[in-house]
C-alpha cells in the first residue's frame, strides 16, 4: 500500500467549555475517499476547518505528503507556502456556494482565478481551459460570461468543483456539497463527482450528514458524535452492518426516513 | 474661437469674500460674539471639542462662527488647527471615579451610594417649543438638595459591581503607551483604546446609528446602562523635569459605563462585561453610543460571533471619520475632466463596437433611409 | 515665478519639522521598497481629505528653500484647486512657484503627468485618493496587505479577465494597475492609463501621498514600471484621433471642450503647460487664435 497523503492525528477543538474536536485521527491515502458524518454539531464540519487550517487547533497535527513526496506539518508551513498548496494541491467545495466562488465574477473568472493565481498570463489559454472544465462540469459553454448569481444552486455547485479542479489537485476537501438541492439535481451532481475523483484519482474528504451520499462515494467513513470519533471503517461494512449503537440508530433513520 | 478658462486665482477671491459677506448675514441684526456661543451653544460646542479632538471652548466656538454653523466643518477647522500645536506629551489617567458630578444616574440600581442625580437634562422635559425664549427670558434659579451624608462620594457603579466578580474589571495598566491615531496610522487590528479615539472622534451621527444598529439585532450586546456620569475631573500631568504630577486645571467630561450580559467561556465564568464611553463636556447621546459600539467592537476578543457591521473594526474606524468621510464623499466636485474624458473615449468605442456587432447584414444604410 | 512672505505663526510648509522628519522616514522607505504603501501618521491638514492632503504632506516634507513648486490638477496649472494648492505653499513656504515643467524641481499633480519629459532631480508627487490597487476586488485591509506580501495577484488579473470577456479588451482607463520593480502591484492614481508609460525608467523621482488612508508609496528614478496585461491582449494606451486645436500637437492626451449645446466640440492640450509653451514656439491649430 502505498504512504498515506494526509496524516491527521489527535486533533482537539474547544469553543469554551463545549468539546468541538476531541482527539481526530486517521489517514488518507492517495484516490481514497473518506465520509465524514454525523449529526449536525457533531464536530464534522470543524474537523474540516481544522484540516484545511481556517480553525486553529488547540492540538494535534495534520501531516500532508507534498508533491515532492516529503510530508509536512501544515502547521509548520509558512502562509505563503500554505496558501500555495491550498489553491494549487488541494480544493475546498463549500456548502455555501457564495463562500466559495466570487459570486460578481463570470464562471470563466472564476475557473479562471487560481490559473492566473499561479501566473498564467495568457487569456486565450485561460479561457480555453476554462470552458474545457465547464464542459467536463456539464455546464453549457455560452454560460461562460455569466456570474454565479445568474446559476442555479446545482450549477454553482459544478462550477465550484470547476474552480478547484482547474489546478490539477490531489486532495479535496467537500463540506456537504449536495444539501439544500432537489432530490434530481443531488443524484446528477454526484454522479458528476463520481466521474471525476474516480478520473482523476482525486483523494476527497467529503462532510455529509447524508448517510446515502456517503454509500455512494465514499470508500472509507467516519462517523462522528459530540465531537468524537464513534466507529469508522469501510463504507459499506460500517452501513451495512454498525457496530455502535449511536451509528445503528443513524443507519436506522435512513432506512426509515 | 476658444480661449481655454483663466482666472482662478480672483474668483477664489472673490469667492471667499461673498462667502464671508454671507456668513455675517443682515448687516442690521447684531453680530453674534464668540462668547455667546460658547455659553448659549455649549452642547454644539461640546461637539466640536469632542469630534475635534481639542478641549478649547472658544476655539470651538470660534470655529463654529466661522463655519456658519456647520458641525463638520468647525470640527476640520479645530481640527486642523490642533495639527500645528506642539505635542507635549500625555496627562496622567484622569479619575472619573473622583468626578465632580453634575448629573449621574445608573439604570441598573435603584439607589447607590452618591445617588442619582438628574442635573442638567433634556429626559424630562416636554419637547414643546417654548416660544418665551424669542423674547430672551432670565431662567429661575434651581433650588439645590441637601447634600446626603454620603456627598462628595460618588463610587462608579462598575466599581461596585466588579467587587463582588460580577464584572469583568479594568484590563490592567499595561504601562505601554497609549497608541494615537492622530500620530500614528492605525494598523489593523487596532486594540481597544485606539478603537475607543477613533469612535471619541468619531461623527455623532454614525456613531449614533452604528450603537442602534446593535440594539436591532445586527450584533446584540444586551447592554445596560450601568451608568452616566456628567461633571468635571481634575487634569494633571507630570512635566518630565519635576517627575511628579502637576494640576493643569478641570475638564468637564460625560462618561458612559454599559454592563452587557456574557455567558462565560471555557476560562471564564458569566460575567458582565463593558463597554465605554467618554467625550468632551455634555454628550450623553454620543458616550452611549460609543459605550455600545466598544462593545460590539470586543466581539471577537470575547470569543463571540462577528458578522454585524458594528463587530466589524475595520468597517467601523476606517468610515467613522467625518473629515474622512466629507473630504472624500465632496472631492467628486473636484474637476474629473482627465478621467471623464478616458472613460469617455471607451464608451464611445464600446458603442461602436456594439453597433458593429449588430448592424444586421443587408440592412439599409441610414442616409438611405433618411 | 513669485516669492512671497511666508505666512507668520506657521512653520516654513506648514508642518512642524518633527511631523515633517516622520513623513521623510515614510518616504526613504517607501523609496526603498518601490511600490510597498507605507503607512505613515498621516496629519489634519487645513484643506479636506480627498483634496490632496496626501501629496501636500508629501510636498511638505521634501519642498527646500530654493525649491521652485509647480502644482497642476487635470494637467493645468489654472484649476482652482491647483491654484489653492499652489496658494498654500506660497503663503507657508514662500518658496518660488511656475508654471513651466521644465523649471520646476517639484510638481504636485492631481490625475496627469506632464507631456514634457521629467528629468533627474525633479520630484513629482501624485495625490491618491485610494492607493490599494486591491480595494474594490478585496475591502479587507488585513487580506490586502497578505496579499501584496505574498504577491498573489491573481485577483487583478482575474478584473482584466472580466473586462475582456465582456468588453473583448480592458476598460480599464485610468487608474490602471502597474506592477514597479518587478516586485509590488501598484495604484498609479487616477491618472489616465495614457500617462502609465511615463512612469516607466522615468529620471524623476515619484513620490504617491494618500492622506485621508495614510499611505505613502514611491517610485525611484529609473525603475521599471509595467502595466498589468494579458500575453495575447496586450497593454495599450488610449489614442485621439486628431492633433490639439490649439496648438497643434499630437500623442498628448486631450481635453474635450464643449463649444454649444448643437454637439459643437474640440480637443485641446490638457497639459496647459506644454500647449501654451509650443505656441510660444509657434506651433498652431486649427482653432488657435
């Protein structure tokens, strides 16, 4: 097996006397994708935060192997470095589409930002670019000069995975990319994201509180509750047969939701 | 034929001279003295002084004479003045806690020790206009109480409560100087007494509408009014050569203490917390609202969640300015001609561009049609 | 050229010198690091924020004794607040004031730089409104100056995107970004894109003062200076397609004057200086008296 891409270990969050994080652990190896899910205030969503360093962490550490194979303490990086990897190696889909695209910019500007970011200069290549990975996104060629404003929440969504995956990264993190969407539009965009990570051999760590989405792209989960880790495993062992009780109730709801 | 516009220098001029015939109006009513001002206008005054940054009755009143009136425009007036006066370095921390107070009252305990005292206030008063006033009237002198036992002491309400733990006390003397934006440029984030100058100095009017806007739910801060104090303090400062501390005279200051609930964190138990308010003279509007802003300007240090425009210090200080705020909102008269006519020239292009780009084929021309 | 009294009970330009030692030390700097904005205290002048405070201290600090000050506003000597700048340093300064470019050491501009070529030793010092060339892409202070230390520009560029996309070039016109030694993006102030190449190897020294944000920026003599821009759209300047009609020159940036209110139009110099000095030497235009 090959090293793992991203080390996380013992990481803790406190927001005054209430525990966010309590000791997080676990290892992504490269093409691998890890649910994470859970209750809301179970902890996911900062355990996200922390990862991608939004959130100071009051311990712990997050180990990430660089493309020069060498791992590194995130903490350790400079922020001219950090800021580097985190919008060239690795993207962050939002739940949020208005957090994570420039919603008065055009959907070429925004697929277009983190080439020019990293000093592409030439924008008959940039918009070409572009509107290739709007294409492999599914969304039409002659919306490339319309802003997010103008999209539907299942477009901005496409166009955020756009705009992360412009640079070629290999890890994404997904903080509940499908909530809030129509039942149909939910099942077309994972399918979309499916496609991808599964093309591009992309590591994801994707945060959802929908255990269905979990079982569809998910290899490994992690179930989280009250900031701790429950139970984790293989997808499909852990849904299919929980061990702990929290994570059978859980899988209980769905089935009778 | 085109001669290009001269003569800026004479209608500067003469402009200054029209304005300065307006400014003293008709002839035939007496001219107002300084000193009128300064006793019959003291809470514009007051405001000048405040916003100005300069503890000057007649300057201010002066500078309000000479601006017809125009608040932000006295307040440029002391303010630039105050630029070319030599800096001799800062008084020692006045003690509102040994104010003598004209007026004090706590909206959070019925009695205390000193009491209340109503003094000098508008509160109570019906807002009819008392046309007895056109003619010019004496006012009956006001009868003064006995003083209780306890006068003459008159314990800050935050003193009283931060006794017992329930408040959160004084941040401790750090012995750092005290930063000035008015000779440093502010870096962001800026800590709280460089907060607490800017929002001082800030325009009432912004101030104001900044403090309301957390009373309706853009960043809450469940204040009370612990209490407002009005009188005068003593000044002291201690020249470097005599190394103790010398009374330079007596301020009249209004000084505002809000108590807002706080839930506590992980380190700290529920407590009250403050937020505070102090300016030149009668300003009880302005202190309290600058006793909320503070508050809601600590979200962040408090661990609390920031979103509100009020919570937000580089939107509140970098906007609160009027001089900043007029200076820039009235430079648009200044001549754009060079601008203007670059922008011109592109939507002149642009339009011919997009005509191009829609003139249909085998359209007929337009002097065909004519 | 005059030379008043200076105006009694004011320093010599109006700052005392300690304030005027502080805005030196900002200027080294700021020399020092082309195009890095250096926070300086910027002081309460005696004419409003927006109106030049910022390139009035800058003027302060540097103007000597045996300076001769030329001041212009939309490239003309005679708008009034040109004349109220130059007024100012008449009365706190009584230094000698022109309105020749070539005699000046020190000029004051507000949107232009002057067609006449700068030479060594001349100083010219821009009044900024907003010296963040980031502002309107990013209103946080704090994520700026990030930004601007980590030279991550791809927010401007991703601005010059959009305006091709939309427009099929920039419709930037003026304030147009300029990266300076290589190094800092930088707010040129609202001159028009039309000056941009001046700035660049230029022999003078540029000094930018932005008094209301209290900022100071500069650009040593002799520094490049280029203009932000795509490979395939490269940085242009704006061309007018017909000479001054006054006197005749061509390549200057023009004033479009309106005649009548039947469309009635002409173009002449902005730069008065340069219009009326080629007259002088006989130059004409077509509308030239």
């Amino acid at each position: 097996m090959s090293a793992p891409l991203l080390q996380v270990q013992g990481l803790t969050k406190r927001y005054g006397p209430r525990l966010a994080c309590d000791g997080v652990g676990f290892a992504l190896h490269p093409g691998e994708v890890l649910a994470v899910v859970g209750e809301s205030g179970s902890g996911k969503s900062t355990l996200l935060g922390l990862i991608a360093g939004e959130v100071a962490a009051d311990a712990g550490s997050v180990t990430y192997r660089m493309r020069d194979g060498v791992p590194r303490d995130l903490a350790a990086l400079g922020p001219a470095e950090r800021r580097a990897l985190m919008r060239t190696d690795w993207g962050f889909v939002r739940q949020d589409a208005a957090q994570g695209l420039r919603m008065a910019v055009s959907a070429g500007g925004n697929v277009g930002e983190r080439l020019m970011g990293i000093g592409e200069r030439h924008y008959g290549r940039i918009r070409a670019t572009a509107l290739d990975w709007l294409a492999r996104v599914e969304i039409a060629a002659d919306r490339v000069d319309d802003p997010p404003t103008r999209f539907s929440g299942g477009m901005r969504q496409r166009l955020q995975i756009a705009r992360n995956l412009v640079t070629g990264p290999r890890l994404v993190l997904m903080d509940e990319p499908t909530s809030g969407l129509d039942v149909s539009v939910q099942a077309r965009l994972l399918d979309t994201i499916r496609g991808l990570v599964a093309e591009l051999g992309l590591a994801v760590i994707i945060v959802t509180h929908d255990l269905a989405v979990a079982r569809l792209l998910s290899h490994r989960i992690l179930v989280m509750r009250g900031g701790r880790v429950i139970e984790t495993g293989l997808t499909d062992q852990v849904l299919d047969d929980p061990q702990a009780p929290y994570t059978q109730l859980l899988v209980a709801s769905v089935l009778a939701a | 034929m085109y001669v290009a516009a001269k003569g800026g220098e004479a209608a500067i001029d003469n402009a200054h001279r029209l304005l300065a015939e307006i400014r003293r109006g008709d002839p035939v009513v007496p001219e107002l003295s300084v000193a009128q001002i300064r006793e019959q206008m003291s809470l514009l005054v007051d405001r000048v002084m405040t916003e100005g940054s300069l503890h000057d009755p007649d300057l201010a009143a002066l500078a309000l004479k000479q601006a017809r009136g125009d608040v932000v425009e006295a307040v440029f007036l002391v303010r630039a003045y105050r630029t070319t006066l030599p800096h001799f370095g800062a008084s020692e921390p006045v003690d509102t806690g040994a104010m003598t107070v004209s007026r004090r009252v706590s909206a959070t305990f019925k009695d205390l020790p000193g009491g209340q005292v109503l003094g000098p206030t508008f509160d109570y008063t019906h807002r009819l206009v008392d046309f007895a006033l056109t003619e010019g009237s004496i006012p009956e002198p006001a009868e003064e109480a006995e003083p209780g036992p306890d006068a003459g002491h008159c314990p800050r309400v935050t003193d009283i409560l931060g006794q017992a733990g329930l408040l959160e006390p004084s941040p401790p003397e750090a012995g750092a100087p005290v930063g000035d934006l008015t000779r440093e440029p502010v870096d962001y984030p800026a800590d709280r007494a460089v907060r607490l100058q800017a929002l001082a100095r800030g325009d009432e009017g912004f101030v104001l509408a900044l403090g309301y806007s957390t009373q309706r739910g853009y960043g809450r801060t469940h204040p009370f009014v612990g209490e407002i104090r009005f009188g005068t303090v003593a000044l002291e400062f201690v020249p470097e050569e005599l190394g103790f501390p010398v009374p330079l005279g007596e301020v009249p200051l209004t000084e505002c203490q809000m108590l807002n609930q706080f839930r506590g964190s992980g380190e700290v138990p529920p407590q009250f917390t403050r937020g505070y308010g102090l300016v030149f003279g009668q300003g009880e509007r302005k202190a309290m609202a600058m006793a909320l802003v503070d508050r809601s300007l600590r979200a962040a240090e408090l661990g609390e969640a920031v979103g509100a425009p009020a919570q937000d210090q580089e939107f509140v200080l970098a906007h609160c300015d009027s001089l900043q705020a007029t200076g820039f909102v009235e430079h648009l008269k200044l001549p754009h001609y060079v601008d203007f006519q670059a922008e011109l020239e592109l939507v002149r292009r642009l339009r011919a561009e997009h005509e191009a780009a829609h003139a249909e084929p085998g359209e007929p021309l337009r002097e065909a049609a004519e | 050229m005059s030379a008043p009294l200076p105006e009694q009970g004011y320093n010599f330009a109006y700052l005392d010198e300690g304030t005027k030692r502080m805005i030196r030390r900002a200027i080294l700097k700021a020399i020092a690091i082309p195009g890095y904005q250096v926070p300086f205290a910027s002081r309460e002048m005696p004419m409003p924020y927006g109106w030049g405070t910022g390139g009035v201290q800058v003027t302060a600090a540097v103007l000597g004794r045996s300076d001769v000050l030329k001041v212009i506003d939309q490239g003309a000597d005679d708008t009034t607040n040109a004349v109220s700048i130059r007024r100012f340093f008449g009365r706190t300064a009584g230094v000698a004031t022109t309105t020749r470019t070539t005699e000046a050491t020190v000029i004051q501009t507000r949107h232009r730089i002057p067609e006449t070529p700068l030479r060594e030793g001349q100083i010219l010092v821009y009044q900024v409104p907003i010296p963040e060339p980031l502002r309107f892409l990013e209103p946080r202070e704090t994520e700026t100056r990030q930004l601007h230390a980590l030279a991550e520009y791809g927010l401007i560029h991703v601005k010059l995107y959009e305006d091709i996309a939309r427009h099929g070039h920039i419709a930037t016109t003026y304030a147009y970004p300029v990266e300076v030694a290589g190094r800092y993006v930088m707010d040129p102030s609202p001159t028009p894109k039309f000056d941009n190449p001046k700035m660049d190897d230029c022999p003078a020294l540029q000094l930018f003062g932005a008094g209301r944000e209290k900022r100071i920026y500069a650009v040593p003599p002799y520094t490049r200076v280029r203009s932000l821009d795509f490979e395939d759209h490269p940085f242009r300047v704006q061309r007018f397609d017909r000479p001054c009609a006054l006197c005749g020159a061509e390549g200057v940036y023009l004033d479009e004057v309106v005649l009548d209110d039947r469309g009635g139009r002409m173009f002449v110099c902005s730069d008065t200086d340069h219009c009326e000095g080629r007259r002088a030497e006989g130059f004409t235009g077509e509308q030239a008296a």
